[in-house]
C-alpha cells in the first residue's frame, strides 16, 4: 500500500511525513511510558527556540496568531506570511539550520502590520510587553523580521579577521560576551547555561528549575515524573537522575544521568531529554536542547548489536598510532529505533543517527548507546525524487548502483559512523577527556570526520559481511555506490548554501574536507565535466580506502593531542570555503529540477484515550501529513477545521 511520504516544497525545503509502525505492537504499558515521554518532549520544545534566538518566541507568537485569525487578511500577503512561518517552524527561527544566515519575509512591513491589526480584530492576542501597543511590539521586531543584516548569522565559527566568534553568532547562549572575556573564566556549567556579561562581570545563567527556563523545565519535570509510574527499572533509576539533574543544574548530576543512561540499554522505550548537542555554539561548549522518544526495531538491529559485540575487535586494527587506541571498548551498545517524535534540536529537522553521551569521560568508562533511525532514513529514501541522482551520477552504472544499494550502503555507513566512530579512539590525558576546549570550533566538525572516516575505512572489512551487516556477497557493490555517493554529496551539498563561499555546518564541513583532501591527496576521486555540468567521480576504490586511513590517523591525532593548528589548516584548506562559481552551477542544476535542499519532518500524533477515572486505557497514532496543522497542536494553538489551508 502507498502511503504519503512528501508532502510540500516550501523554496528549497522538503515537507515529509515519517511513519511509526512498530508503535502498534507495543504493549499498553510501553505505549502509555511513550506518551508521557512524548509530552516530555513537547514541553522542552520552546526552550530551543529561545537559544537560537532570542526573538524567535515572540515571533512566532505572532505568525501563529495571524495564521490562525487569518479572517479578511489579503491573500497574497497571507500566502507570504504561510511561507516564511512553515520555513521558520521547519529550523526553530528564522535561521537556516544548514547555512546559519536569516531568511526574511518579503512582504512589506505595512501590509504585514495591516494583517496583524485585521487578526488582532479576529481576537488575535499578540505577545505585548506590559502596556506595550501592538504596533510598538512590530516596531520592536521589524528588524528581526525584515532585515537580513540584522542578526544576520545564528552561529559564525569564521567571522574573518578581528571579528569575535561569539559576536559574530546571534544565538542566544551568550549575551554581551566575547572570546577574551573567558580567559581564566572559571566555567561550572558549560553545557546548561547562559553566559551573559553583566556589570563587568560574567555570570552563568543555570538551566534548571528556579534558574533559566526553570518554569518549562518544571512542566518536562511534571510529564517525567508520571512517565516513572510505567517505566521499566532501570529506565525509571534514569529518569530519576535526569529530574534530579534538572532541578540541581549540577554537572555531577549531569555525569550521573548519563551513566544511568548509558546503563540502561535493554530498554524498549527510550528517550533523549536535554542540553545534548553543542553545533550552535560558536566555541563549541553549550547545550542546545532537544528531545526525542523511540522505540527499539528488533528486526534491524541484529547486525548493529554484532558490530558493537566486535568494538573492540574493530579498535585494534584503528588504522592509527596505537597510543590513541583503547585498551578495552567497554558497553557500546547499538539500536536501530523508530522514532515517534523529536523537537528542539532534534524535529523538525533531524539527524539519522545519534551517539551518545558525548562527555568522553563516561564514553571511556561506561560506554556509548548509538542508534540508527531507521524510519527517518526510510522517509528520506522514499521521499527523494529520482531525478536527482540522474542528475549528479556520471555514468547509468552509477544510477543503477545508487537505486538498488544506496539505502543500504547509508544505513549502514551511519550504523558504523555512530558505533565504531564516535564509541573509538582515546585523547591525551592532558586534555582530560574534554579535547574539544583545545580544539574550539573545530572540534565537531573533526570529530565527525573521524566518525566518517571510520565508517568508510571499516565498510570495506570483510568482518562487515561476516557479521551480517551487508549480504556478503554485494560487499563490494555496497561499496563502491557508498563511496560514489560519498564524493558526489560534496558537490551536491553545495546547493544548500546559497549565499557566500564558505561553509558552516559541521556534517557538511567535514564532508567536504574528506572528499577535498582525497581529491589533493589520493587518486581516488575525479573532478570530470560534460555539457558544462560538473562531477566528481569516485574513479579508484582501493585508493578511496586507503586514503581514508591515511587521513583518519591524522584526525585522530589532531583529536588525541587537541592540535588546533593542525584543525584549523586542515578545514581551512579543505573543509571551510568553496568555489562561487561551482556552487552556482550546482544550485541552476538543481532548480531546473526543482530539487529540494533539506527536509523538515512532520511526525506522529499521539493520542490518549481515558476511562472515567482519567486512566490512560490506549494510546493511538495517527500521521497528520499537515505540517502546519501539529506545528500549530504543539504551540497550543487551536486549530480550526478549514482554516490550515
Ligand atoms: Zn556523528
């Protein structure tokens, strides 16, 4: 049976429903942990929004009132005001996600102050301070709305000569704060705080109940605590840590959690719920919250599970100086799962794969959990319109390899990515398990290079057949169309910047530094052109694999040792900065075609049924395929039938 998988195309982003279908299955008592879990989650959401920007609550408070006391409003501005609100709900403000710059709405201030005012008539209750008028609110948001310069980049890792890394980035983890002001700053709460510089002085602003967004953590607490009442042991000794963590703020709390977490690994139902991920941080450190609940897929993660049985088997043949290898991979577990829902820095937009804790300390001694999303990667492929490899393959082979093994040789290349990847390697006892002071912005892009680079060094290991990973005998098929796609996403990718000539993201700078460095390094890949369309072609597989290895010992050195300068020439030789031209070739190519850019996710609605006493007596899923309408659910919003167009 056909069910929808892309929904809309909203300027160069996808819309595209992922499904739940091991949800069904479940026994009540899992569904019910799922949705308290789930509602969890939902409360954390605007939490994000405000760290991105500090203007991005308020501004889409009036988005969502004007779209939904939309009555009498002009239709093409409404049409604009539609457009700008779906982009800013897919990256949580008006940042792109992928090229950090602002995007505007390109009506003119006067007509979308003509719709407030008709909305405001239609009982639109706009967010106005104290006895703030409504115009005074638009006057104070104009610039944020309607001027790209202002604010202009959420996160600047490369400012450029004499600018501040942290002024630079319009996040708002810091407020007032320059790079010099931390020198012999002693920082207690690097990952759950706000920085602000007040009075001379800095201070931390703790996230935590009774500190900074203390009243919507209060609310995950609330949602945590009744999820306890139908979790299983040794999810419930987790949960426990995690409210205490969130109401202590302590980073010893925080230790804590994530060892219970990484502890409780036979879980059917689990959730991530925190201060994860520090990509918008400029320097690195900070937090930026996200949540998300999934349950296990026992049928696909047979070969995870053997990959991670054999960590230590892979780390002994790490392909660099033995000094950074572990003695021993203690608790790596691996999970293919089924997302059922993910906000903040997790939803709309999301990844395919998670390792975690990322505190490598707790890595060393107690493990990692790593999990493959498989109904994201499902969604993806399902969701991609064949034209696009078309277009980028050089050769009808390559088409073919890409149809009947890409999804595979990706599912794959993440599981090991995550597993062996993140899971491997040991730094410097210098750095005390934190080479990510020494390495600054540099440090996620490299560590992801070196995830990758393990994942494309390893596919080819005859031990990847052997344990069922890939049918032994398409091993080399699988590949080779891994490699190609490998090469050809770092031109492809450059679609998605359409402004400048450097690169921001840290997955898409550490992509192209790979296939950059192997292009000057190795005779692996080949820059060829026909019809004035440009390609890169994986032309030597052996070469590929060795040249990855060869570049792997270097990252993982640079990780080892925290080498900075060795981090910041290689990404500024290969990683940071593209060719204008080239990527304006690539966009015409993908315009023609109407291709999208990046894909934002609407996912499951959840729905509890009650008895009379209000006992939860079945939960049930449903797919909305309206991003609009649960962007709308989950701000609180009501939604009128008839009038989410
Ligand atoms: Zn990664």
């Amino acid at each position: 049976m056909s069910r929808p998988y892309f929904l809309e195309q909203i300027d160069d982003a996808a819309v595209v429903q992922y499904y739940a279908d091991g949800f069904e299955a479940l026994s009540l008592r899992d569904k019910t942990l799922i949705w308290h879990l789930a509602q969890a989650v939902i409360a954390g959401r605007d939490i994000y929004y405000d760290q991105r920007y500090r203007h991005a609550l308020e501004m889409r408070e009036v988005l969502e009132e004007i779209l939904t006391h939309s009555a009498g409003v002009d239709p093409a501005v409404l049409s604009e005001i539609r457009r700008y609100t779906k982009l800013f709900w897919i990256n949580s403000g008006p940042h792109n996600n992928l090229t950090a710059r602002k995007f505007v709405l390109a009506c003119a201030p006067a007509a979308f102050r003509e719709a407030a005012h008709r909305a405001r008539r239609s009982g639109a209750a706009f967010p106005v301070r104290g006895d703030e008028t409504l115009d005074e609110l638009l006057d104070r948001l104009e610039r944020p709305f309607f001027d790209a310069a202002t604010d202009a980049m959420v996160t600047n890792k490369t400012p450029g000569e004499g600018r501040d890394i942290l002024e630079a980035s319009a996040n708002n983890l810091y407020s007032g704060v320059r790079m010099p002001d931390l020198d012999g700053f002693d920082e207690r709460y690097g990952l759950n705080s706000r920085l602000v510089k007040r009075d001379g002085r800095l201070v931390e602003e703790i996230c935590r109940i009774g500190g900074r967004y203390g009243a919507r953590i209060a609310h995950i607490v609330d949602h945590l605590r009744d999820a306890l009442h139908v979790a299983p042991p040794a999810t419930r000794r987790t949960l426990d840590a995690l409210i205490r963590f969130y109401e202590s703020g302590e980073d010893d709390d925080r230790a804590a959690y994530d060892i219970a977490w990484v502890e409780d690994h036979e879980a059917d139902v689990d959730t991530i719920n925190g201060f994860v991920e520090n990509y918008l941080d400029a320097r690195g450190v900070k937090g930026a919250w996200e949540g998300l609940v999934y349950l296990v897929n026992h049928d696909k993660t047979g070969g995870l599970r053997r990959l991670a049985e054999d960590a230590s088997w892979f780390e002994a043949r790490m392909p660099w100086d033995p000094r950074w290898r572990r003695e021993t991979v203690t608790g790596v577990t691996a999970r293919a799962i089924e997302v059922v829902v993910e906000t903040g820095d997790a939803g709309p937009l999301t990844p395919v794969g998670i390792n975690l804790p990322n505190d490598q300390r707790i890595r060393e001694q107690h493990g990692s959990k790593s999990v493959t999303l498989t109904n994201i990667n499902e969604a993806y492929e399902k969701s991609q319109p064949p034209a696009f490899r078309r277009e980028f393959c050089w050769s009808a082979d390559e088409v073919a390899r890409a149809e009947q093994w890409g999804a595979i040789a990706g599912e794959v290349t993440t599981g090991i990515h995550e597993v062996l990847g993140h899971g491997s390697g040991r730094v410097a006892d210098h750095l005390q398990g934190q080479p990510q002071l020494a390495l600054k912005e540099h440090y996620s892009a490299l560590e992801e290079a070196r995830a990758d680079l393990v994942a494309l060094f390893f596919l080819p290991e005859p031990r990847i057949g052997e344990i069922g990973m890939v049918p032994a005998e398409h091993q080399a098929e699988i590949v080779r169309t891994e490699y190609e796609a490998y090469a050809r996403n770092a031109l492809v990718q450059l679609r998605r910047v359409r402004q400048g000539t450097q690169l921001e993201e840290d997955h898409m700078r550490n992509r192209q530094m790979i296939v950059q460095w192997l292009m000057a390094n190795a005779a692996a890949i080949e820059v060829r052109s026909r019809d004035g369309r440009t390609f890169y072609v994986c032309t030597d597989v052996e070469a590929f694999r060795h040249g990855a290895g060869r570049l792997l010992a270097e990252v993982q050195r640079i990780k080892s040792e925290g080498d900075y300068a060795a981090a910041s020439d290689l990404f500024e030789t290969y990683g940071i900065h593209f060719d204008a031209d080239l990527r304006d070739e690539v966009v015409r190519r993908v315009d023609a075609l109407n291709l999208p850019s990046y894909t934002g996710f609407v996912q499951p609605t959840l729905e509890a049924v009650t008895d009379e006493v209000g006992r939860i007596t079945d939960v049930r899923i449903s797919y909305p395929c309206d991003l609009e309408r649960q962007m709308l659910e989950y701000s609180g919003k009501q939604v009128v039938r008839g009038s989410v167009a």
